[in-house]
C-alpha cells in the first residue's frame, strides 16, 4: 500500500507553514497547524508544538488524502508521483482531486497530459493566488521526478536577476 514519502510531506510543510494557532487562509477557512482545515478546528485551540502540527498533518493524510489518492488513480504511480497528487489532493480536496481532468487524463495513461493539468488549480475565491502558482509548479516538478528544492531556488534566483 502506498503512503506519502518524506519529499511529499516536506513539499506540504513548505508551502503550508506551522502556525500553532488558528488563523484564517486566503482562501477564508480556520486553520492550524500544517494547513489543517474541518469544524474541529476551533478559534480557541492552540497546538503545543510542530511534533504535534506533524502528527495531525500525517494523521490526516493516512486518513483522507492518501486513500483518495489510492482510490481514484487506476495506473501505478512512481513515489514521487504518488507524493504530487497527495499533496494536491491535500490542498483542492479529494472530491476536487476526484472530479479532476488531471485524473482523467492520468487514468487514461496520458501521464504528460496529466502534469499539464497541475497550474490549473491556481484559484482561489476566483483570483490567481502567486502562493498557487509556486505549488503547482512544485507539485509538478515533484511529479515529473524533478527537484523541486533547487528549481524553486533557480526560479527565485533569475526572478531576481530580471
């Protein structure tokens, strides 16, 4: 049975943060922790430390996002292929992640295809969040088997030079 690897929960704490206290995402939902979302999030709870964030994000993957994955993806997945779309699925929803083109064109073994459709989820509340941007393409790169460390840090670096 195949779980998220240390390079697809690392992508996830990278882009998510640790906030050990509530507070409200861009996109308007209570959150805690490593982007931990749902009605037991509560204005008044407070996480003792990041080995604690780490525990309820792991819990939740194993629990929700990596049997979604598992359950809709019908052709076998390399890791970090595997890691991509638990950390997309993570971020849309699995109902999203379900109803995905992404998955339809993976499911159909259009693998290419299927990578294409990562920067399509780059909304949020309707507006192009830059913070998506930089994910998606994460993800990507991730689900391609690339670096996606050192091509941020090279994207970073010749956005810089521009």
């Amino acid at each position: 049975m195949q779980t998220i690897g240390e390079e697809g929960i690392a992508l996830i704490k990278f882009f998510e943060g640790c906030k050990l206290n509530p507070y409200t995402c861009p996109g308007g939902v209570l959150t805690i922790g490593y982007g931990e979302t749902g009605k037991h999030v509560r204005p008044d709870m407070c996480l003792a430390n990041e080995q604690e964030a780490d525990a309820m994000l792991r819990a939740r993957l194993a629990k929700e996002f990596e049997p979604a994955v598992r359950r809709d993806v019908r052709v076998s997945l390399k890791q970090q292929q595997f890691d991509a779309l638990v950390s997309l699925s993570f971020n849309i929803g699995a109902g999203a992640f379900h109803r995905s083109t992404l998955l339809r064109k993976l499911n159909a073994g259009d693998v290419a295809g299927a990578a294409e459709q990562f920067h399509v989820w780059k909304f949020s509340s309707g507006r192009v969040l830059p913070g998506l941007v930089r994910r998606r393409k994460a993800e990507r790169w991730l689900f391609e088997g690339k670096d996606w460390r050192a091509t941020l840090a090279a994207e970073h670096a010749a956005a810089k030079k521009a």
